[in-house]
C-alpha cells in the first residue's frame, strides 16, 4: 500500500484530490474509515482509473487495452514487479503506445547519476528490510545457535555465514547476522567454500530485463552440510540465484540443506514496507505535482532517474535497448 491516511492529509494539504480503492487498506488492518477521516474519497477502482490525474499503483497493472487508462494519464508503480524480467521492456511499450507517463520509484540507480532522486527511492528501502528479514529467517530456519559457545550444550565455534552481494539488501544482513553473533563473510562473486557454510544469503539482484544469475549451483548445494540452510533474496517467476529455486517456497534440497526463495521478503514486514513506500512515493508526487496539480519538467534529474514513458517516449535506455535486442533476435523488424 502507497498511500496511507498519513498520507492523505499531506496530500490534501497540497491542494490535490486524492481517491482510494475500496478495501485497498484491509491487508494492513486500514479500515476505509481512516482514509475517510484523512480526507480521501473511498470508490471502485473504475473510478480511480477513469477520474484520476495521478495512479498509484505499487504492483504494475495489466494490459493497458481495456483497463481504463487514459493518455496524458500518471501512473506510480514498481516496474521491478512485473512478473517476468524479459516482459517488462514490452509492458512498458505498451505504457508508452497509450500514451501513460511512467514513474518507477524503484528504478533509481545506486551510482552517484542517483543520488539526486535518493528521497524517491523505494528499492534502498526495500532491500534493507529485505536484508534484514533474510538474515532473522535464515537464523531461524538453522539447526544450531548462531552465537559460539556459551554452555557446554552449544557449539563451540560460530555459524558461519556467507553473504553474495554489495547491495543495501546483503550489507543489512552481514549487520543483523554479526548481531546474532555469527561470522559472516561477504562476496560480491559466486562463494566458494560452502561446504563449510551454515547460512548463505544471496542477494544480487540484475537489472531489468536480465534473469538472476545462477551463483549456487546443484552441485554446490549436494556439498553443503545437513542443516545448512541458503536465503535467496532474489528468486522470482524466473529463477534466482540458487539453482532450482522456486519463489516464495521453503524447500529441502541436496543432502538436506534448507532453501528458501525469497524474492519478496519486505513484504513480510508489510505495515513497515508500505510506510517507507509511502514516504518515497509523496515525495515524487511533491515533485511532479507541487499545488496539487500536474506540473513538472522531465528533464529534472531527479525525475529523469525514474521516468519510464512521457509523451510516447521511452526514457530508460536498457528498457528500450532490450525491445530492440529481443526482437532482433526473433527477426522481427
């Protein structure tokens, strides 16, 4: 949930309208009442899609055709949700064809070209909650304390860890694994010496519209003590980075090593998750819509860092780059 009733007073305190989904707050415990309260009006989503200047719509809705949709029209969303990696690159033609300006909040870089849209950026949020859920599932999901020592009843060294990746998401988890007291080794690369590993967490993520890379393989996972236990933080429709990893499952698998696909682990904070998108989301809409009204420069870089479409145009080069590749490759013209 983007928009929550704290929400709304900001946003009527800019001078915008704001509509909310009918039973869009009951995942959170959000009664329509509190947005009523906050001054938003509750209506079906036919409403918001047809009387709306500005959509907000964490995941990305379907098909443009039909859904009522309107040119001229913004839509807020995660482009990073889509369900397939390689489809994205034509959903968001498909935004451009009709005509939709697209903001992706999650698609800010973490290279310096980013850090003018850092207040807007919901993936730095994310992966941090992410990381930290990664490493509290996997200490849970282990078959030993983390910590050394202690009483005779214990082990007598630490858990080992290793953590693939130097992104928000992996740097929160080697945090919250030393806390819990194990000894964690991070890696940017495929890890090697697993077999002597009792937790491994990966959390590189690729780009759109690049599948993840696969950096534990089968082989790997049969030479992986019993007990063990790997958190893959990037498993989705199409993969992970743990050969044979299914999203959103908890698996046993090689000599009895726990796998769990995580791709989506924020979500399992969700109150916390859809109060850091809020923030990240009113902070854009600030941007694009100052007085409570469309008004904005595309150029800005803040708003270029995460402008998808506008005016029929695609903005994100490796967007429209895979639309040429892809049907290249198919011999399409």
């Amino acid at each position: 949930m983007a928009v929550l009733p704290a929400s709304v007073r900001e946003l009527r305190a800019l001078g915008a309208n704001v509509g909310v989904e009918r039973g869009a707050g009951q995942g959170l415990g959000i009664a329509d009442e509190a947005y009523l309260s906050a001054g938003a009006d509750v209506v079906p989503r036919e409403e918001i899609l047809t009387g709306t200047d500005i959509v907000v719509a964490l995941r990305p809705p379907g098909p443009v055709a039909g859904s009522g949709f309107r040119r001229g029209q913004v839509l807020v969303t995660l482009v990073t949700r889509l369900g397939s990696p390689l489809s994205a690159p034509f959903t968001a033609r498909t935004w451009c064809d009709a005509g939709l300006t697209v903001f992706g909040p999650d698609l800010v870089p973490e290279t310096e070209a980013g850090a003018a849209a850092r207040p807007l950026d919901v993936t730095t949020s994310l992966e941090e909650l992410a990381g930290y859920k990664a490493a509290l599932l996997a200490a849970d999901l282990l078959d030993r304390p983390l910590p050394a020592g202690g009483t005779p009843a214990l082990p007598a060294r630490a858990a080992r860890a290793v953590v693939v990746g130097r992104g928000h998401g992996a740097r929160r988890a080697e945090r919250v694994l030393r806390a819990l007291g194990a000894e964690v080794r991070p890696t940017d690369g495929p890890p090697s010496g697993l077999r002597h590993s009792d937790i491994v967490i990966a959390s590189v993520r690729p780009g759109i519209p690049h599948r993840p890379r696969v950096l534990v393989t089968a082989r790997a996972l049969e030479a992986m003590r019993p007990g063990a236990v790997i958190v893959d933080m990037t498993a989705g429709e199409e993969g992970g980075s743990v050969e044979g990893v299914r999203p959103e499952t908890v698996r046993r698998m090689g000599q009895g090593v726990t796998v769990v696909g995580g791709g989506r682990l924020a979500e399992r904070l969700p109150r916390t998750a859809s109060a850091a998108c809020a923030r990240h989301v009113l902070a854009l809409i600030r941007r694009i819509a100052p007085a409570g009204k469309l008004d904005f420069d595309p150029a800005e870089p803040a708003l270029s860092a995460v402008l998808v479409t506008h005016g029929g145009l695609m903005f994100q080069e490796h967007l429209w780059r895979s639309i040429v590749e892809q049907t290249a490759a198919a011999g399409v013209p």
